[in-house]
C-alpha cells in the first residue's frame, strides 16, 4: 500500500493552448505491445517539437523522458543534468540523488551502443559507476528509488493509460506527456527489476556490514527477529536507531536499515513476536511493548552499541514506540513517531465506535510470517462483508460469521468497548506518562487517520509531565504524509491533498530532511530541526506559513461561539451568535432503513464541491467578515433530548468559501454513554433532557477567507462502515435491527435545543 501512495508521477500543467493538441496514435499500438514499441519514439518526437511550458522543472522532467523513448540518452543526461540544477534552488538534498536510476541506465545504454558490451555487464558498469561516487547517503536513497517501486504498478499505471485511449485513433498532448512518462517508467523498471538485486547486494557489501534473522531470546520465552545494518567505515561504537514493527516487508525493511546506517546509525528493525524468523505465534498490541523494550536491552549490549538507542516509525510503529514506553528500558533515550496508533483510543474505535476497515487488519498480520497482502488486498471480500452486515441487519459480533472465517483478535477487541484494563495495559495511562523524560517527537496531519492518537499522546504528556521536551509537529498531511512528508520515493513532490492545493511551506521530506536531523539533535550535538521553534508547531494552511505555540491551548487566543439556529435557509439551519431558550430542531434517523445500503456519499474530499448531510442537520454561518485562522481544538456543549439510551454522532466543521467549495477543518465523533469518560458508559435517559460537553481531539489550522462561512454538519452514525448503536444500551456489538421492534419501530428522535453551541479557536 506504501509503495503504491508514493508511486505518483508529478501533474502536468500545460499552456492553455496546447491542450488541445491532438498527435496520432494507432488504435492497433494500444493492443500490440510490439507496435507500441515502434510507435512510442514517433510520438515522443512530435510531442518535444509542441510541448511547452513556463514551469522549467515539469518542462525538463517530461522533456528527459522523451529524450529517453527517442533514445536520445546523452541529451537525456544533459536535461537530467540541468534538472538537477534547477532543484538545487528549491530542494538542494533532492537534487542529488533525483533521477539517478536514470543516469545509470542511460549511462548503460550509451556504453552498450558505443562499445558493444553485453547489456548485462554495461548496466553493471554503469551502476557501479555512478553510485561508487555518491556517498552513503545518497546512494541509499537511490535505492530505495531502485526497490520501493513495484514493476507490476508502473505496468498498471501504462495500462490505464493505453485503456483510456481504446477506440481512439489521436491522442492529447497531456495524455501524450502522461503516456510517455509512464511508458518511460515502466521500460525503466522492467530493466531494474531483473537487473539491479546482485548489484544492491554488491553495493550494500561494499558500505556496510549487514545481519539477517537474528533471532533474540527475551526473558518471557518468547523470540523477537531481528536484523541489522551498519556502516562499514564506522571506527568505534554508534547509536542505535530501532524501527519495531508487525509489517514484515523485506524491500521496506531492508530500506529502512540501509537509510539509517547511510546517516551514521545501527540501523535495526525488530518484529513483533512471531513475525519474520520468531516460531511463535503473532498477536498485536499486546507484547510489543515488552517484546521491544527486551530487544532494547539486547542491543545495549553488543559490541557494536554505544548504549543508546532511539526509536523510529509511524501508525502501527508509532504505537510501539509508545508501548515500549510504558516498560522504558534505559537505553531508550528519545522517539520520532509519526501519524501514531493508541488502542483504545483512535483504533480499533475511535470515540468508542468501532470501525470496520480494521477487520481484515488481524489477517493482513498475523496469517503468516509476513504481510498477506492477499487477503487483505481483496477488497471485494471486505466491501461484500459490509453490505452484507449491513443489508441483515445481525449483530456486530456476527461479522466473522457473516464473513465465514473466524477472526478472534476483532471479537476480542469488540468485545471491550470502553477504554478499560485491557487497553490500558498496552501504553502508558495516565501517571505512566510522567516517566517519560526522554526528547519525544511527534508528528501528524490534520487529515485522516493519525491525528486523533497523536494528540492523546502530546496532550497526556503534557498534563502529566509539563516540563518534557515533547514537540508536536502538524501539516496539511494525512496518515502517510504525517509520516513520511510530501516528497515521494522518485522525488516527485505531492503538490496537493485530496483536492486541495498544498501550501509551498508544506512541502517537506519528514523522512530524509527532519528524522536524522532531529536524531542528530539528540545523540550528536547537532541543532534541533528548525521547524521545531516551540512545542507544539502547526502549519496554518491558507497562510502559507508554519506558526509555534508552548501549548495546544496557545494556538488560539480566544474563542468563536455559535450556537445551533432553529430558522432555517434552504436546506441549512443558521449559526447564531446569541442563545435561544427553550427553542429546538427536532432530527429524526430510522436505524432500521436501509435502502441507502449503495447510496453514494457526495464530497470527501479535503477541498469538494459538496458535503454529506445525510442523517444529519446542516448548520451555516453568515459571511466571515475578515480573514479568520481557526487554530486548535474545538468544543462545545449540545443541549438535546433523546428518545432512546444511547446515540452515536459526528460533528463536521466546513470551511464554505466564497466559491462555493467546501474545505474540511476536522471531525469530533463519539458514542453518547461514554462522552464524559471514555471508560466508563453512562446511559442516557430516554425523553430527559440533558447536556453533553466535549472537545474534539483532532487539530485544526487554517486561514479562512474573508466572506467565506462555517458550516457545521452535526448528524446521526448509520452505516456500513461503522458499528450501528440501536439506542438499547445494551453492549452495541450484540444488538440488531430487531431491537428496533423493542421500541415498536421508533425511529431515533432528536431534539436539540438551540442553546447548543461550539467554540471555535480563533488563531493567535
């Protein structure tokens, strides 16, 4: 799944007046792979002699893949060359080892028809020759290039293009400029694939000393693999960098070793008990902590160590980094996490609803020794169970039934609801958090899945341990991105987020440009990160600007209260500045429907031209009457009465902008009984009237316009996607739809009242 998020070839922007340009191509080279071959150096040839464009980046990286369809490979090196030099105005690090792959394989090809040696033996020569220059650095991440890159995608990319173009006879010159460059690419990478594993394996001797499948007794009995990477050239002991993970995938792994050790490192990733070479049998969550915190001690202790270790990674290895932290080995001496897992919290439930995109999770890993990428790649099985569930109408707990394959790590989860012992035991709780004196670093999105856990973390760090050397980093990015930043494994730079263009500010490597410098930071004596200016550090999109606050409270300086407006506009009810007693908006979901098992959702998007209203009420602000920053976390108070014991609802926070598009800020959603305290349920009392407040715990920071409006969407859960809350009280896992007949088939009846309101965080 990573390597197909990172695989993106950048957009094309083309002067208006060429889009229209057409250029032949045979229908018969879009079936015939050998008339394509024929065909693709033709077309390449019109389309250098048409093509333009003011952006001199985007020109030179369409014009040297031509050149390379032409077979024109020196002029191919003269524009990677100028390329470079662009990029070293913007992005000097990227520069270096951008489109080296290229280099190499031109080089090849030069040398192949100029000295008629076998094509195998040139590509050798040139390979060596080009990475023997670079150092360690840059010729790892060459490689990574070279081996993160899937040949089968590359094809598929081509495809789709070719499928585009059946019964057509011309093509566009952006579909040319696309067609070409992933025509390049995929020629490109079918030669790496069968060329480039003994030459890695030749480089990687020459740099490093590298162990596989080591395999680590800890003192519960259990065995944790491992394996091993570090400098060659190192003439003494070298810190640690630790990446402790469940996802066995030998190019990823291998990659994230190579990195680390090409910056100075030990590079390790350890496996979660019965992953990789472990004979036992893989459970998440539960001993990773412990598991790592063993593997800790063991490296500590080898010659090669110089005692300290920091830890690395994101989503599921921002967890474990966090459970080791509740068991802290003294050699741990400071995390990076990105875009981090806490159970319980944001997975598998987040406001204690559970999610259904985690069932397949317990096969992807625990099936076998590694990722089974089959089965949880099968998206048709998962989407047939969700209609399935969905359609009947069975209890939550009869997924695995419905499913016809037993899943007891999901029934497990499910059958704990509230955060309680169970999820307690996996990272630090409450006073736990205080032991943490180590230099921590964070870093999310505002978008997505991640930023909910990352949050818990920062906040309960701080409350309990005010004085820890905790930052938290935050952008415009989403679970991956949180991760791994916005510059992909090609060095293509991701220039938007789900229809909305990024900010330039935004446009970091979090990998390559902040992870080694912030460990560099803390074991060598090296600046901290400049991003890192203050504790919390947030980048206000639609500001173009990074802003630094000591608190997630600091963010804002004051706050913008609107209350839910009984009068209605349309479709849409107001946002008032003044409450209204004893005035209400009655909502109304039946929780037995389901005819809308196939409807399609309108919107989201991050910047859409539309929203999802449905089972929901629309609220609407008037015209932002200057520029407004939203920076923090909102909350309010909903006053409301309810015809049943439990509800779960969302509330959704819209930028609407003068043009009528929809920018998203963030989400709150939370199951009713449990929105005081997340472990324990209280139920509500069906036709009392009662209040609930709550703040939200995914960030928000933008720069809204002026006479844009803030649109709330505060609706009921019903889905395929999520548990189905009957209102019963009963544990929402065992009931269904014949629970409705309890109420003689009462839909779920809302009042609310319209002195309900939310705070909005108006930036500093």
């Amino acid at each position: 799944m990573r390597k197909q998020l990172f695989v993106v070839i950048a957009c094309l922007a083309l002067v208006p007046s060429a889009l229209a340009q057409q250029f032949d191509l045979p229908e018969s080279a879009v079936t015939d792979p050998a008339v394509l071959s024929r065909t693709m150096p033709a077309l390449a040839g019109q389309v250098i002699a048409a093509y333009k464009e003011s952006d001199r980046e985007k020109y030179l990286d369409n014009l040297f893949r031509s050149q390379f369809v032409i077979g024109q490979y020196g002029e191919a090196l003269k524009s990677i060359a100028s390329l470079r030099e662009v990029l070293r105005a913007s992005h000097e690090s990227r520069a270096e080892w951008i489109d080296v792959q290229y280099e190499i394989l031109a080089r090849a090809k030069i040398k192949e028809s100029s000295e008629k040696a076998p094509s195998k033996e040139g590509y050798a020569q040139s390979f060596h020759g080009v990475l023997g220059k670079l150092d360690d650095r840059t010729s790892a991440l060459v490689i990574r290039g070279l081996t993160m890159v899937d040949p089968s995608d590359t094809r598929q990319n081509l495809q789709s293009d070719l499928d585009k173009q059946k019964g057509k006879s011309s093509i566009s010159l952006a579909d040319a400029l696309k067609l070409i460059d992933d025509y390049q690419v995929a020629e490109a990478y079918r030669v790496f694939s069968d060329l480039n594993a003994p030459l890695i394996t030749e480089e990687d001797r020459r740099r490093y000393i590298t162990e596989k499948d080591i395999a680590v007794k800890i003192p519960d009995g259990a065995t944790v693999c491992a394996m091993l990477m570090r400098p060659r050239a190192a003439s003494g002991r070298l810190p640690t960098l630790l990446n402790f993970t469940i996802y066995v995938d030998p190019n990823d792994n291998m990659n994230s070793v190579r990195q680390t050790a090409s910056n100075g490192y030990v590079g390790v990733v350890g496996f979660t008990s019965g992953k990789a070479c472990s004979p036992d049998k893989p459970v998440p969550y539960l001993h990773d902590g412990s598991d790592a915190a063993a593997l800790i001690d063991w490296i500590a202790t080898q010659s090669w160590s110089d005692g300290r270790v920091g830890m690395y990674g994101g989503s599921y290895e921002g967890f474990t980094q966090w459970a080791t932290l509740k068991h802290p080995p003294k050699a741990l001496k400071a995390i990076m996490t990105g875009a981090p897992a806490a159970p319980g919290i944001d997975v598998p439930m987040e406001g204690n609803v559970f999610w259904n995109f985690l069932y397949p999770w317990p096969f992807y890993t625990t099936n076998a020794k590694v990722a089974d990428d089959a089965t949880y790649n099968d998206f048709k099985r998962w989407q047939k169970l969700n209609h399935d569930w969905y359609v009947s109408g069975r209890a939550y707990r009869d997924l695995d039934k419905i499913d016809g394959t037993p899943n007891p790590i999901f029934d497990e989860w499910i059958s704990h609801p509230g955060y309680d012992a169970y999820w307690q035991q996996m990272i630090p709780y409450k006073d736990e958090f205080a032991r943490i004196n180590i230099p921590v670093l964070t870093t999310i999105g505002y978008y997505y899945g991640g930023p909910g856990a990352g949050v818990y973390y920062f906040s309960q760090h701080q409350k309990y341990h005010p004085k820890a050397e905790h930052y938290l980093l935050i952008g415009s990015y989403d679970h991956i991105a949180a991760q791994f930043g916005v510059i992909g494994l090609l060095g293509n730079v991701y220039d938007s987020i789900s229809g909305l263009d990024l900010d330039s500010v935004a446009k970091i490597n979090i990998t390559d440009d902040i992870r080694y410098a912030w460990f560099d930071y803390v074991f060598k004596g090296a600046p901290k990160p400049g991003l890192l200016a203050d504790k919390v550090n947030y980048q206000v999109t639609g500001a173009n600007l990074w802003k630094h606050a000591p608190t997630l409270a600091a963010m804002s300086g004051e706050k913008l209260r609107f209350y839910l407006d009984a009068v209605r506009s349309g479709n849409a009810y107001g946002l008032g500045q003044k409450p209204i007693a004893d005035v209400s908006i009655d909502l109304k979901v039946d929780l037995a429907d389901r005819t809308d098992v196939d409807r399609s959702a309108p919107g989201g998007g991050v910047l859409d031209s539309a929203i999802d209203t449905w089972n929901g009420l629309e609220f609407v602000s008037d015209p932002l009457p200057r520029p407004t920053e939203l920076s923090g976390l909102f909350s309010g108070s909903l006053d409301f009465i309810c015809n049943k014991k439990d509800f779960d609802f969302e509330i959704d926070l819209y930028e609407q902008t003068p043009k009528n598009e929809y920018v998203q800020l963030t989400s709150y959603w939370v199951r009713a009984s449990y929105a005081k305290d997340r472990n324990q349920r209280m139920l509500l009392i069906p036709g009392k009237r009662e209040r609930l407040d709550f703040e939200s715990i995914r960030l928000m920071s933008r720069q809204l316009q002026r006479g844009s409006r803030i649109v709330v969407v505060l609706s009921i859960i019903k889905g395929s996607g999520r548990q189905i809350n009957y209102g019963t009280g009963k544990d929402v896992s065992d009931e269904t739809i014949a629970d409705t007949k309890d109420n003689d088939k009462d839909p779920l009846q809302m009042k609310w009242f319209a002195d309900s309101f939310i705070d909005l965080p108006v930036g500093k």
